[in-house]
C-alpha cells in the first residue's frame, strides 16, 4: 500500500471554509504532502487524514549518530582521544591492572 500523502494515495480532508482549505494547503505544500481537499459548507470538517501524517512525523526516529570505533583498543594504540599517548598511559590506565 502506497505512503500516505504520496500521490498514489493523497491525504483527503473536508473542510467549511475557504481560509481553513488554504490553511491545510499551505501546511501540507510546507511538508511535501499530497492533499485533496474538499470544500463542503453543510458536512462536519474532516482532517483526520493531516493529524495522522503531523503525528507520523512527530513520533519518527531523530536520526541516531554512529561513532565508527574499533571494537577494542589494544593496550599500544594511540588513544582514539587524540592526545597522542598510548591508550594504555591515557583513557586505557584505569582498565588496566
């Protein structure tokens, strides 16, 4: 099945008003969002389709940052620190007994 608001499958919406149509306009043109909106003046407002994609992108994942470091740093490698001492005389002096 198709992303909601992509343009096989357009987040629909009813609203009363022409101002409150514009306003989910410009929201969904500001995110990227596909949207058909209708304008029905004497049917309830329907928007459930918008609040569902604003709470997707709410609870996505904020990109995580990786650090690319050995496994395991041997006792005679530079510190990964970058003080330029061996890991065993800097951050490593207190793993070692």
């Amino acid at each position: 099945m198709a992303k909601l608001g992509s343009k096989k499958r357009p987040a629909v919406v009813r609203v009363q008003t022409m101002e409150k149509a514009q306003e989910i306009l410009d929201l969904c043109n500001e995110h990227g969002w596909q949207v058909v909106v209708g304008l029905e003046e004497d049917k309830p407002e329907d928007i459930s389709d918008v609040e569902r994609l604003l709470n997707l992108e709410i609870k996505a994942p904020s990109p995580r940052i990786t650090l690319d470091l050995p496994s395991k740093i041997g006792r005679n490698a530079p510190c990964p620190c970058g003080s330029g001492l061996k890991y065993k005389k800097c951050c490593g002096k207190d793993d070692i007994k």
